[in-house]
C-alpha cells in the first residue's frame, strides 16, 4: 500500500502542489452540492429571503469592529498590567482575566443588558442625590451595545494572554538596552518593545477577531431590533415564519464562511507586513544588478535591529 | 499620546454608531383626539401621563409568528392580528405606536427597565408570570392542539393513547406546564388528559413541529402547539397532521411591567376597559376573523 501510494507520488511529481489541492477542494464541494441537493433544500425561498438576510452583514461587521476595538484596548492593559510590578494594576488585570474567561459570554451579554439597568435603578432610588434620573437611563443599553461591550469585555480577556505573551517574547535584551539609553518607560514599550510584540500578537489576534465575528450571532438571544438586526437574527426571523430554519441556517452560514474567507485573506496581508523584517531574501550579488533596481531593495532586518 | 486617543474616539464613533441605530423609528405624536382615554384622563405622574404625554407607546412584538405577528419583507412593517390588536389599543389611547422586538424570555421574565411600556403578544396570563406582569383580561384564546407524523395511525384517542409517549414542546411554555400537569391561570382550570409524557423541550414550536416530520417516532410521538402554527406548518408541506379536538383552549392577554420605573395602575386599567370594550363592539371578532381564516377565536370555548 505504502508502495503503490509512494509510486503515485512520485509519478505525479510535476503535477504542481496547487493543482494538487485544487483538485482536493473540487471533489470536497462535489459532494456538499451533492448533500445539498440530497437534503431537498427550498432553493427559491433561499434566492428569495437572500437580500433580506445578507442585509444583516452590516451589524454583523458593526458589532464585530466594534467589539475587537474594545477588546484590543483592554488587551492591551491587561497585558501591560499583567507584567508590571504593580499590585493593584496586577491583581485587576488577574481578576478580569479569571471572572471574563470563566464564565460563558451569552451570560455576560445577559449581565450587562439586564443586571445593569437594575443597579442604575436601585442606586437612584437609594441615592438619589448622588444617581440622577440620568445616570439610570444610560445604563438601560441598547441590545447591540450590550452585546458590543460583552464581546469586547470577554475576547478582551483571552487576549491579554495573547499580548502579554507577545510583549514577553521580546528578547530581554531589547527591553534593556532601551534602557541603557535613557529611554522612559512609556518611550521603551512604544519604540522598542510593541513594534516587535504586534508581530507575534497579530495572527492570533486575526484568529480571535473571525471567532468573534460569528458569535456576533449571539446578541440576537438579547432581541435586537429588526431594522438593525445581524445575520443571525434576521435568519431565525425569516426561516421560523415560514418553517424554513435550515434553508434559513444554511444562508446564515454561507453568509459567516464568506465573510471568514474575505478577513482571512486580509489577515495574511497584514501578517506579511508586520513580519517583512523577518522574510530571508536570497542574497543579491550586486553586480548582477541594474542600478535602478538596487535602491528598490528592501531594507534588511528593519524590525529585528534594536 | 496622539495616536491613542485617535484609537479611543474611533472607538466612540463605533460604539456612539451603534447606540444610534437603537431605536425604532415612529413618527412624531400628536395633540390627543377627543374621546380617546389621553384626551380624557386625569393621570399625572405615572406611565399612562408620560405615555399620554410622549404621544407615543413601545409596544413589543415577535415577528416571527404569522398570522399574529410577522415582517413584511416588501414594505418593511409589521403585520398580524395582534399588531392590529396593539394598534387599535393605541388608536383608543389617542397615542401613536412604535416597536421593539426583545427575545421571549426577556419577555415574560419581567423587568423590563422602561425599554418598551406594553406587550401585545399572544401571552398566557400564567400565576407564575403574573408575579412579575400585570395583565388584562384577555383579548382572545388559542386552541392547543396534538400534532401527530402523517404516517402515525395509533393515536386515536388523546385521553389513551399519548400516555406515556415522547411529546415535543416549546420549554417554559403553556403546552410544557400542561404536559407536567402544573399549567396554573388564576380564575381558569385545565383537564390533564395525557398522563406521564416524556416531555422534550425544544427552543420553539417550529423545531419540534420538524423533528416531528422526521418520521413518526423518530424522535417524537407527537407535538403539542397553538391550532395556528400547527396549521401554518401543515401549509407548507410538511408531514403532519391534527389529531382529535384542541386539548385545551389558552387565555392570551396583553401584559404589562410590575415593576417599572412609573406606576402602571391606571394604563393597565385603561388598556383593561379598551379590550373589553373592543370584545363587545365587535372589533376583535371581526380582526380574528380577518387573520384566521373567519373563524372567532375571541369568546372562550
């Protein structure tokens, strides 16, 4: 068997790699088109309902954004706090980690969209020099808003280990020779320190925001209003109307997978520049080269030199 | 410093985007018209004078129900027997109408934190959410009814022949507490008929009315679901079909928030007296006879 296959391999050999894997992908979506019709999905009301649900992308990419914002800035904190020699940054940045990671996300979205206008209540009725009127009302959030914030406060917490790995990664000689020349701490972490952490923070940053993206579906457990209402939400509302879930389901996910494939790609664009100092280039033996094109090389170890 | 307030007020612009998408549009309210209850009541400082006074109420839907409440894709409104109901409550109010569209368990589980003022939304006046809302009396009865696979030929008689079988609800509603036998409704009591169900929760009606289509027996024996929806779902195909006579007929009422911020005492009598005054003059006859087929689901059975 091991023969036969190694036979293959080797025969095939100047088929390229890529036709290769094409071919794999081909035959893979052969057979979920297969499923697809075999499943005897109602592809009219599909085409039909596809406007309507796509419509939703909007708030999906609102909510996302909006929630890995919020998530780098806490990310960010925490990680500093998380490697800082002060106590009280240390033991908020532990606590938020602990409490945020480990306790599900839709029951944070529920904390923060029902628990908080309670307290905003309770605190204007027992204070209500100190609470106004005003200060209950703006805890009464917006279900998106709500969801927003729980999606930043929780991926926040996964990736303050992600930063604080990052910015542990640098070599430890980086961070002092910032400062043997006198650098501040502030000047040390923006100059030296992060340029060479985001390298290693982005691709699983990358990773946490397409994660995030698809449970965006979440917030519609909270009832968002109609007009501005996610993927998810205008699926669930469309397909139980009609008792057309799955065909209504099978739209949401093509909808999340295409919008995953399109960051994805963003993703290793931005992955290649803030690695371009890092990419060994073969050396070039300058005689070989037309003048013009020299000053057109690009600069070598730009990130890695301190 | 520069680069990271820029960050912080791109994420202020993102949040504030959000904030502002939040609530429903409505047009703006008017002078009350004579013989309506603002034009009329004396009520200050509670939620029927701040209604009276905003010319407007929120009243929150599920648009996912046809026929008593759904979307139209085309124009973009909402459309169905109890969106009628709500807005002639709101047309006897002299008020305008706007919607939310919180998820059910937000819903009935109270607190509403003065995000919408009233619920028009087919909901059983149970003793335990009569803990947490106010009620009216009800504006119409839905019928229950046992849906069995097309293929199923063994369920005869619902009193016999669901003993003991695997029977799909919705969880935490009427049609759970009636299969656990604790289906509790102040002034209103129910014959238990099926005894010792294996009761399987399902999120809502639609996915259990489709494993019941799976196959008889496949997963489920039977499902038990409003008259409507089991009838909708007949409609589009499916294989299933109603057994026997309804099981029970459920009293449906618009419902109200215990504890909002406002006193609701008088907007619940008000809204109260209108539905009884609709129930005689003939108004909710006739709209459940536009949304049912003609038939009158507005006087108890």
């Amino acid at each position: 068997m091991g023969d036969r296959l190694e036979r293959l391999a080797v025969s095939s050999a100047r088929i390229p790699f890529r036709l290769k894997v094409a071919l794999v992908w081909v035959v893979i979506f052969a057979f979920l088109g297969f499923f697809f019709w075999v499943a005897k999905f109602d592809t009219d009301w599909m085409l039909d309902n596809f406007t309507f649900i796509a419509k939703g992308l909007q708030y999906t990419i609102y909510i996302a954004l909006g929630g890995i914002a919020i998530a780098i800035v806490l990310a960010l904190l925490g990680a500093l706090a998380r490697i800082s020699s002060n106590p009280i940054a240390f033991g908020i940045s532990g606590f938020y980690i602990s409490f945020f990671r480990g306790t599900p996300l839709i029951v944070q979205m529920f904390l923060i969209y029902l628990a908080l206008p309670q307290i905003g209540t309770n605190l204007h009725v027992q204070y209500p020099e100190l609470f106004s009127r005003q200060f209950e009302d703006s805890l009464v959030l917006d279900p998106a808003v709500a969801g927003t914030l729980a999606l930043g406060l929780n991926y926040g917490a996964y990736m303050t280990e992600i930063f604080r790995a990052g910015i542990q990664s640098v070599a430890a000689g980086q961070g002092e020779a910032a400062d043997a020349l006198g650098m501040t701490y502030r000047q040390k972490m923006r100059r030296v320190v992060l340029p060479q952490a985001f390298r290693v923070i982005i691709p699983p940053t990358g990773n946490e925001f397409i994660a995030m993206m698809k449970d965006t579906a979440l917030v519609s457990f909270l009832g968002v209003s109609i007009q501005h209402a996610e993927v998810f939400r205008r699926a669930g509302l469309v397909g139980k109307a009609d008792f057309k879930n799955l065909e209504a389901l099978v739209l949401a996910a093509a909808l999340y997978w295409g919008l995953t494939i399109i960051f994805t790609f963003f993703q290793r664009r931005l992955e290649t520049r803030v690695s371009r100092g890092y990419v060994r280039t073969e050396p070039l033996r300058t005689a070989e080269l037309p003048s013009e094109e020299l000053s057109d090389l690009p600069p070598h170890g730009k990130g890695g030199g301190g | 410093m520069r680069k990271s307030s820029a960050v912080l007020s791109a994420l202020a612009v993102i949040v504030l985007g959000i904030a502002g998408c939040g609530s429903d549009d409505s047009s703006s309210g008017g002078q009350a018209a004579s013989g309506t209850v603002c034009a009329d009541t004396n009520a200050s400082g509670d939620l029927l004078a701040d209604i009276c006074d905003a010319g407007e109420i929120r009243v929150s839907t599920d648009p996912a129900y046809p026929p008593q409440s759904s979307l139209n894709k085309d124009t973009g409104d909402y459309e169905g027997f109890d969106i009628d109901v709500a807005t002639e409550i709101a047309d006897r109010l002299g008020v305008d109408i706007s919607w939310e569209t919180p998820s059910w368990d937000v819903l009935t589980a109270g607190s509403w934190n003065g995000r919408w003022d009233m619920s028009v939304g087919s909901m059983t006046p149970t003793n335990d959410r009569q803990k947490v809302l106010d009620f009216t009396q009800p504006y119409y009865y839905t019928p229950a009814v046992v849906v069995v696979n097309e293929a199923n030929t063994s369920v005869q008689d619902l009193t016999t022949d669901l003993d003991g079988a695997s029977i799909g609800v919705c969880s935490a509603c009427t049609y759970e507490q009636f299969l656990n036998k604790d289906l509790d409704i102040k002034g209103y009591s129910f014959d238990y008929v099926i005894d010792d169900a294996d009761v399987h929760g399902y999120d809502t009606d639609t996915t259990a009315l489709q494993d019941l289509a799976l196959g008889d027996g496949t997963r489920l024996d039977a499902v038990i679901t409003s008259l409507t929806t089991a009838q909708g779902f007949i409609d589009s195909g499916k294989p299933v079909k109603i057994v026997g006579d309804p099981v029970f007929y459920e009293p449906l009422s618009a419902a109200f928030d215990k504890s909002s911020p406002m006193d609701d005492t008088s907007l619940v009598d008000a809204v109260d007296g209108i539905v009884g005054d609709m129930h005689q003059d003939g108004t909710l006859t006739e709209l459940s006879k536009k949304w049912y087929d003609g038939t009158d689901l507005t006087v108890q059975q």
